[in-house]
C-alpha cells in the first residue's frame, strides 16, 4: 500500500491487519488514507482502486450475521408492510459522503457493514414519485397535494396557513435479505475540461486523456427488503397502500441512489411476491409512462467486443450502462457540434444528459443480457478462411486491428457475436423552454434515439471499437435516417431558440463535415470480415511508411527512420488523438456483412483542410481496396458466425442468471471462502459463489459432490447461494 502518512507502529498495525484479513471493511473505506501524489491524479486513482478491492473482499467474510438480525428487524416491524424488491442493475448510493477516499463511499450500516438504503433517501424518492409523476396526473391538484403531505408531513408555510405537521408513514431502513456482494466500478471521464467548464475554449475532443475513477456498487440480483409503517394507530390503510405505490414507482421506474441517470439503482418486484404487488408494479409503471416518453429496444453484437469494468476480468465482460450512455452522448454531440460554440454545446448538453449542477433528461438502463465471453487467444485463430500476411513485415490483419487486446498476460475478455441487451431509454422533460411544448418529453428522447441510431450505424462499443469491434445490429427506429439525424439536432435547437452558426468550423467529430462510404461483401463470417479490414487499414498505412503525414490517422503514432514530410498540428504538441474514422460492420437482410466507415475531419490533425483531404483519399483507398477483396475472396468468410474466435484456452459462457429464491444444481468447490466457508459453481453458468450458511452443509459432502442448493443473489460476477435445510 505504500507508506502511510500515520505514525510508524499506527502504520505497521494497519498494514498486519490488512495482510492478515483482520481490517473492519467500512473503517478501512471510511478511515484509510492513501498515501499518493495529490498532482499525479492516475497514480492515486490506481491507490483508491487497490484499497476498494480489498474493501470488497474483506466484505464477503461478514455472511453469518445477517440470518439473525433479520429475525429480529422482522419481529421489530411486525404490522408493517414488508415486500422485497431486487437490483436489476448495479446499484450505488451516498458516494459523496465524507470518507477518506474521493467520490468512493457507499452507504454501509455503521455498526454491522452491510450495505443497506436509509429510510429517509427512500422517503424522499417516493416523495419525488408522487409529486413529479403521480401528481400531475390527478384531476384535482389540491386533493392530490393533501393527499402527499398527510403521508409525507409538510413544512410550515408551505401553505396558506399551514402548520408544521408530521407524516402518517415511517419510512424503515431497507436491509438486503442476504450479505450483498460489493464490486468495484469505473467511471471513465474522457472530456473533463469540457465538462468543468473552466474554460469556453475547452471542446470535447478527443484529444484528451480519459480519468478513471474508482467506486464501490453492489451488482444486480441482490434482493432488499422494504417496510412501511404507521406513525399512528389509527392511520389508514388506504396511507400505507398509497405510499408503497410511489415508492414501488420511483424503485422501479426512477432509481435510488446515485448515478440513477446512467442506469444504476433500477429494482424489480421479486417473482416470490404476492400478485397484487405485481399489480402495484403495472399500475405505477402505467402512471409513469404516461408522464414520460419511454423507447426500448434490444442491442445484438455483430461483431466481439472488448468490454471491461475496472478490473478488466470475465465477470466485467457486460455492457455497463454508463458505457452506453457515453457513447450516446459522444454521438449525440456530433449532431450538434458543427452548428454550436463550446459554451452554448456545453449547455445544450447539460441540459439533456446532465451534469454536476444539474439532472439530465435522458436516463439509459441496461438489462436481461443474453451473452457469450469468451477470453481472446490470437494464437488460436483458426476454423476463419484467414489469409495469411503476404511477409514479416506485415501484421496479421485482425491482429493489427485489436492491437493491444493480446499481449503478454494482459489478454482481454470479450462479447461474442449474436450476444444481446435490452436497454430502456427514458426522457422527462424537465427543461425549461420545452415546458411549453406539448410533446417536450418526445422530443428529448428523439435525441436520444436519433444518437443510438447513429452508433448503431456508425460505431460501436467497447475497446478497438474504432476498428469494427463491438458493432451492434442495425435498430430500426421509426424513420430514422443520416438527414433525420441532422433535423432532430436542428429542431430541439430551434425549440430551445438556440441560434445557429452552420459556417464554424467544429473543433470536435461534427456531422456537418462527415465523410461516409459502404461496401458490400458475402462475407458471413465477422472475424474474416474483421482481419479483411485490419489488412487493408495497415495496406495504407505502409503506402505512408516513414512520412509524417500518417499521424493524421490518429496518435500516438511512432514514425520510424528516415523520416519524411511534415506534421505540425495547429493544436501544438499533442499526444494523443483518438483515431477520426469509424469502422463497423452490419448484417444485412441476406446475412451477408456490410462494411461502413464514416470519417469525421479533424481540426487539429494538423488542420480541417488537411484532414478533409487525407481523410477522403483514405476512404476512397479502403472502399477499393475492400471492394477488390470482396470479389477476390468471395467465397471465404462465408459461413454462419463461429462462437468463438479460439479453442482450447478461450472460455465460451451462456450466462443467464438464475432469478433469487430459485433452486439450482451446483458443485462443491476445493475453493473456500476466507473464513473457512464452503464455495459452489452453479452448473449452467459456471458462476462461483459462497453458501451463506455454510454451517448447514452435512459433514458428509465432499468436493465435486452436485447439489441442489438456492440462489440468495445472483449476478454477472457472483452467485451466492444458500444450503436448503433437511435436503
């Protein structure tokens, strides 16, 4: 951990106790300090990523208090209203919060340290339901707004002669019914500058280098329990009834904790709940359809994607939905660029995805996956029809596109082909100059809906995604077009009386001055498809052997002796520039892939013109290029999908979770847990996890034995199961 900036016997404590196991999990998150370079903000983000791994171990070895308190919350709240709800996404709350680490808290009960949600969060979240959703939608506003505050109590003066009264419903703590498991997350910030904005000359490019931020989450299937009561005796079932409604309504449709705009803190109803519950969900969800506009759809890979989270293993290989999100806007900001200054780009922006000051309009979930890893082997490319390099000195084609993804230990997990998500948009019009429109929510979530089209289109997802990885299936939204694209940029900006300046030239990609071309291949296969493009990339690339020029396909990019021509950006030194072309690959009707590659001119690789120039002869050289090996390898690359890029070493999963409650076959592992406890494999996803009460397990079982057990939480990482007593 480094040196601690404590007293030495203090430091030589911490650091026995930390190598020992024998640190509490929530002092050491909220107490720690590390010991890091306050100006090298990498460095101590790696720091804070290596004391939340080690609160997230320490955290599974605190499973066999749980049981019991639970039986005695239970008799605490007996009367209550009690229901359980489960996390369909990750969830993360009270980040913020003082600690010793930055932006990396997470609400744990001080004295046992399981994650759990205060009441009073909960309280104000159904108060937000009812006020933001349940009540416009009332005929009689007053009544409505009596009805809130006899549940919720209201402050004096917040009526003509009000008094301070307190609310009919307590609000309990909601306790997860199992130890929830805790992971560590990412947040990637690509364009800081942009979004402090500090400076009005700071445009989103994509020049910057990204900030990893590290963070605790608990993942999705962990099951929590709610409760309601009344303060008073007397007070009416009819209060109890109403409040769960709106506080099933905001769990399920609006999020709790933080970064519920990104997808995290969604929840669903269990399916052991009673079924007027499940009414309850469909009324909420009903009441707020209605006051949202709601588009969802399913995302399909056509070609493997490199997804990871912060620790880059197989159970961070998902579509996180802050991914997502990012490159909805990334997207969503090319739409606009050509026509707007940064500041004014900034505020458009803000206003539809949010930022630090404020909520954005659009919220993105992520969830059902239906997916395939597969850990990447280059050294098991076979079963492909792949041509092999003409010599040694050129590159294997698909090996010069995933660059980076192979080397040494540091192989990449990936998605394959055919994996899918459904993914949920959701717009509230909640900006103020489209309060007027009749169908403001509508047109938010066009925006958001024209960006998906266009990265389903043009981009895709995930690490090389530049280079064709991570390519989704074309959506199929409404009457969506490259021009509609461009007239939905230009009517919300009308709508918001943003004025337009068509002649700027855009610092950041900008549909205004895109380049595009398409190639159609019988191409079935996306990994010859993949290694087509790499060869043909690397084939103009050598035509620029030793020249300066090349960098305008992106940097770093080493030049090597004797170097020629010329490079001056106009930007001055710049290290890095992310590649301005976009490679994807699309399934057409017939099956067959089509290749599109969209080039965005770069200001600053050296300048517009340059770049316009360079860019179009690129284009123009891979569109005959590609087209010539169509036809020359027409008949390679033309079976169905292979599952898998390698055999042997590569790992090829079907994960479908197993919803909590349910029984499942599972084995024994060798693998204990730090305590000493039992560890099981669920058979159908090989997703390993403890046996919360381990002490329940006849002594008679052995390693390797199957057994039926049930799934207490379940995600992509875990799975924790519980033993069933007398079986």
């Amino acid at each position: 951990m480094g040196d601690l900036c404590i007293p030495k016997d203090t430091a030589s404590l911490v650091k026995s106790s930390l190598s020992e196991n024998r640190c509490n999990h929530f002092l050491l998150l909220d107490k720690f300090s590390v010991d890091s370079d306050p100006q090298a903000e990498e460095k101590q983000q790696q720091k804070q990523k290596e004391v939340l791994n080690k609160v997230a171990a320490l955290n599974q070895d605190e499973l066999n208090i749980l049981p019991g308190l639970l039986l005695r919350r239970n008799m605490a709240l007996n009367g209550s209203a009690i229901w359980n709800c489960s996390t369909s996404g990750p969830l993360t709350l009270h980040l913020s919060r003082a600690s010793a680490l930055e932006n990396a808290g997470i609400c744990m009960h001080p004295i046992y340290g399981f994650v759990y949600l205060p009441g009073s969060g909960l309280k104000g979240m159904a108060r937000a339901y009812a006020e933001t959703v349940w009540k416009p939608a009332q005929t009689d506003q007053n009544i409505a707004q009596g009805k809130i505050e006899q549940i919720f109590g209201n402050e004096p003066g917040e009526r003509e002669n009000d008094k301070q009264t307190a609310g009919s419903i307590i609000f309990h703590d909601a306790w997860p019914t199992s130890w929830p498991s805790l992971e560590v997350d990412i947040v990637n910030s690509h364009h800081s500058k942009y979004y402090q904005g500090t400076d009005n000359r700071d445009a989103p490019g994509d020049w910057e280098d990204p900030i990893l931020v590290y963070f605790l989450a608990v993942g999705a299937g962990n099951t929590f329990s709610f409760a309601l009561g009344k303060r008073l005796y007397d007070t009416p079932d009819e209060c109890v009834e109403r409040a769960r409604e709106w506080l099933i309504g905001a769990l399920c449709h609006m999020g709790a904790g933080a970064k519920t705009n990104a997808g995290y803190g969604s929840f669903q109803i269990t399916d052991s709940e009673p079924v007027e519950h499940k009414a309850l969900e469909l009324s909420t969800h009903k009441t707020f359809a209605e006051s949202r506009a709601v588009y969802e759809t399913t995302l399909e890979l056509v070609t493997p994607a490199f997804l990871a989270g912060a620790n880059q293993e197989a159970g961070d290989c998902d579509l996180r939905p802050a991914t997502l999100r990012g490159q909805l806007r990334w997207w969503w900001r090319t739409m606009h660029a050509g026509y707007l200054d940064v500041k004014t780009l900034r505020q458009l922006e803000a206003a539809i995805w949010g930022d630090t000051k404020r909520a954005g309009a659009v919220r993105v979930e992520v969830s059902k996956p239906v997916m395939r890893r597969a850990l990447y082997d280059k050294k098991s490319a076979v079963g492909h029809d792949f041509e092999r390099a003409k010599n040694n000195k050129t590159t294997q084609g698909l090996f010069y596109a995933s660059f980076g993804m192979h080397d040494g230990n540091n192989q990449r997990y990936l998605a394959q082909p055919t994996s899918k998500w459904t993914i949920t948009i959701t717009a509230r019009n909640n900006i103020a100059e489209l309060k007027s429109q009749r169908d403001g929510a509508t047109d938010i979530l066009n925006q958001a809906k024209a960006a998906l089209w266009l990265l389903c289109q043009h981009g895709g997802i995930g690490a090389k995604s530049r280079k064709g990885f991570g390519s989704f299936a074309d959506v199929h939204i409404d009457n969506m077009s490259f021009d509609e694209c461009i007239f939905i940029g230009q009517n919300v900006r009308n709508l918001m009386k943003i004025p337009t300046n068509a002649q700027q030239t855009p610092e950041c990609s900008a549909l205004s001055n895109v380049i595009k071309i398409e190639v159609s291949t019988k191409w079935r296969d996306p990994w010859f498809a993949l290694d087509q493009l790499g060869f043909s990339a690397q084939s103009f690339a050598q035509s620029f052997k030793h020249r300066l020029e090349k960098k305008a396909l992106g940097l770093p990019r080493q030049i090597k002796s004797p170097i020629s021509g010329s490079f001056n950006s106009s930007k001055g030194d710049m290290p890095r520039h992310s590649s301005p072309t976009q490679f994807h690959l699309a399934r057409n009707s017939n099956g067959q892939l089509d290749i599109r590659i969209i080039a965005f001119p770069a200001k600053y690789l050296p300048d517009m013109a340059t770049s316009k120039k360079f860019l179009a002869d690129y284009l123009k050289y891979l569109k005959e290029d590609l087209e010539k090996r169509a036809i020359m390898h027409s008949t390679k690359g033309s079976k169905a999908p292979s599952t898998s890029i390698s055999t042997g070493a590569s790992q090829s999963i079907t994960i479908k979770l197993p919803a909590p409650g349910n029984a499942v076959k599972a084995r024994l592992l060798e693998e204990k847990t730090k305590k000493g406890g039992w560890k099981a494999e669920h058979m159908e996803t090989k997703i390993k996890g403890p046996i919360q009460n381990t002490q329940d397990v006849p002594s008679d079982k052995a390693v390797g034995d199957v057994v039926d057990l049930i799934v207490s939480s379940a995600n992509s990482r875990e799975i924790a199961f519980k033993w069933i007593k007398n079986s």
